[in-house]
C-alpha cells in the first residue's frame, strides 16, 4: 500500500486494544472514537465489524446478546462480519458448554445469517484483518466511510427508503419496512414525532406508545436518537399534547 493512501475507520469508544494496537503498528489507519450502537468497527457504509474475543464470544453466546447484536448488524449493513478473536484451546476448555453447540452456532452465523466469520490468534492479527478489510473496500473498491450516493435508477420506492437510511440504525431492511408502513419520509418522521417514550416507576425507559410500536426492531433507543436527530434535543422541544393527528400516520 502507498505510504500516501490513508484509511479511515470508526471505532466504539471501548475498542481500547484494537486503539492501541493500530497507533502501534499501522499509521495508514485514522479513526473517530464513538460510542456505537451497532457493530464495534464502521469501516465502509457497507462493512460493519463486531469483534469477540473467545471468552467473550461463549458468554454472549450463552445469554443470546451475540445473536441480538448480529442481527442488529446485518439489518443495518450489507455485508456484516464477525471476527473472532482467540477462540484456543483454553476458551474451550473452560467454557461449560458443549463444543457442538459452539461450533453449530458458528454454522448458523456463517450459512444461515449470511455473516461472514473471520478467525484471528490474537489482537494484533484482528488489526491486520481490519486494516485489508479497510484497504479492500476504501482504496482498491473505493468505498468511503458512511459515504451515500443514490444509484441514478431508483424507482419512487427504493429512493424513499434511500432517505431513510440517513437515519440513525436504519438499513434497508428497516428503511422498507417503514416505508411500507407510513409511505413517505415525511410521514415516517411525524411518525417517530409522535410515538413517546413509556418509563418505569423508577425512570427506566422500557418500551414506546405511538405509530411506531407496532413495527419490529423500533424501541426506545431508536426513537430517542432518531426523535433528537429530526426534532433537537428533547429539552429544547415543546410538550405534544395534541395526538389526534396520529390517526394520519397508523
């Protein structure tokens, strides 16, 4: 690679190894620090990364966050990758679980989800892979970071969803189903307008009430960033009192 070819990722703020490991050894790499809802490692509008090492990988495994979390990924990326850091003989050894469940569901996640698994010894080897991947999509496929170009044959449909995506965790996926269910990207942001937010006693967010609970895939997460995104933060917003506009948008 030329030393003036640069390569720029972002990163969830609690990739602290990986942060380490590529001012260490691969200076053609910049990266932004965010906190990431999705995936652990952004590194084209396409390629998103979740890395595991093997501990971490049984644990999430055994209380099914690593499904949730692929799942997530896949709907908000085309082509989703799990890299899978140090699964050795001692993750094996000490995991409680049996190996056939391990290995089925690696199985699942490569042919069923259509993710792709790539295996690494250790820390510096998951820099390497990440930096190809990085030089892959961004110098030889030329594939900015988060960059968005509509494709100049979008019929109606396919260009209103192309708007949604612009929004926080929507992917095509997601950006179809909201279509289908509102029909236009105005209509969808009056629709995150008026959904709220459904508290515990305690305070605790734990679900929505509105246009948009009825749709998988939408919770509170969504609507705050989404709702702050399109409104401003909710401490600059008036109260919405009025909802007998909803019935327009359900």
């Amino acid at each position: 690679m030329d030393k003036d070819e640069k390569l720029y990722i972002i990163l969830d703020n609690r990739e602290q190894k990986l942060m380490e490991m590529l001012d260490k050894n691969h200076e053609s790499i910049k990266y932004d620090i965010e906190q990431l809802d999705i995936g652990d490692i952004i590194v084209s509008k396409d390629v998103a990364i979740e890395r595991k090492e093997g501990s971490d990988f049984i644990s999430s495994l055994m209380d099914n966050r690593l499904f949730e979390q692929l799942l997530r990924m896949k709907e908000t990326y085309p082509k989703p990758i799990l890299i899978l850091e140090g699964l050795n003989d001692d993750v094996f050894e000490n995991t409680g679980m049996n190996i056939k469940s391990i290995y089925g569901a690696l199985a699942f996640i490569s042919y069923k989800l259509e993710i792709a698994v790539i295996p690494t010894r250790n820390i510096e080897d998951t820099a390497i892979v990440v930096e190809r991947i990085a030089y892959r999509e961004q110098i030889k496929d030329e594939m900015p970071v988060l960059s968005r170009t509509a494709p100049k044959n979008m019929d109606l449909f396919q260009r209103r969803c192309f708007i949604l995506e612009g929004l926080l965790n929507v992917g095509p996926t997601k950006a179809e189903q909201l279509i289908e269910k509102f029909g236009t990207p105005f209509k969808v942001f009056e629709a995150i307008k008026f959904t709220k937010t459904l508290y515990t006693r305690t305070g605790n967010p734990k679900g929505i009430q509105g246009p948009l609970d009825s749709l998988k895939g939408f919770g509170w997460k969504f609507l705050k960033e989404n709702k702050d995104l399109i409104l401003g933060n909710k401490k600059n917003q008036k109260a919405l009192k009025d909802k007998s506009s909803l019935e327009d948008y359900i």
